[in-house]
C-alpha cells in the first residue's frame, strides 16, 4: 500500500517551504452543501489553494479522483504539459457532474503527484434531498 500524504492547515506550518509542498500537493472539493437525487451535481477538484504545481515533464500532477465513501465516482487522468509544461506552475482543475442517490455522500478527493506520491483531502458532506 503507497503512503498517502493529507493537507495540513498551512496557517500553523512555521516555514514558507513547507507550507507550499503541502498545499500544492494537496487536492481541495468545491461544492455546494446539499444535492438533489438524480439530478447532475457539479463537484470541483482543485490542486491547491495558495500554491501552484509545477508541470515538468519529470514532476506533475498525474491523476486527480473522486470517491463518495470507498466508491470511486470520477477520475482524471493528466500527461505532462497538458497544464503549460516546461516548469509552468498552475493548479490543476476538474469539475466533476455527479449523480447523486442515497440520503448523504462523504466526498473525497485524491490526487497522485509524480513526484511526490498520493494527497488525500479531508472528507466533504453533501445532504441529498429527494
């Protein structure tokens, strides 16, 4: 099993450096708060807040996934250069539509730096109105 590193919040990391490696590595959900059943739910996965990522062809954000509990719902996938290549800094960026069932998701996003291994966020609720 890899290691799967998870963000910190940077506002109690002492040092720039190390505030920059966790947020850049780290994948954050965008949504709304309450969905409705069978109807298209857009979630955003996003690379970082405060910090880009660089997209080298040796160090890049590879894939980006969306999983409601162990359920993976959506995945995209990235080759180097796809986000401006030769050391571009930018935040890579999907907005999933989902189709939401049952009466709540737990929302998590996971992402795959080559450099760097996997980053995991911490869980999102959404309520699912019928």
């Amino acid at each position: 099993m890899p290691k799967i590193s998870r963000y910190v919040d940077i506002s109690e990391v002492e040092k720039e450096a190390k505030k920059d490696y966790i947020d850049r590595h780290s994948p954050f959900i965008e949504c709304g708060s309450e969905a409705k059943a069978g109807e298209k739910f857009p979630v955003t996965v996003r690379m970082g807040k405060e910090y880009s990522h660089p997209d080298d062809t040796d160090h890049y954000i590879k894939s980006m996934q969306l999983y409601n509990g162990p359920t993976l719902l959506a995945e995209a996938n990235f080759v180097s250069g796809a986000l401006g290549g030769q050391g571009q800094k930018s935040q890579a960026e999907v907005t999933f539509n989902v189709v939401p069932s049952g009466s709540k998701m737990r929302l998590t996003a996971l992402s795959y730096c080559t450099k760097h291994g996997f980053w995991e966020c911490d869980p999102v609720e959404v309520a699912i109105n019928s």
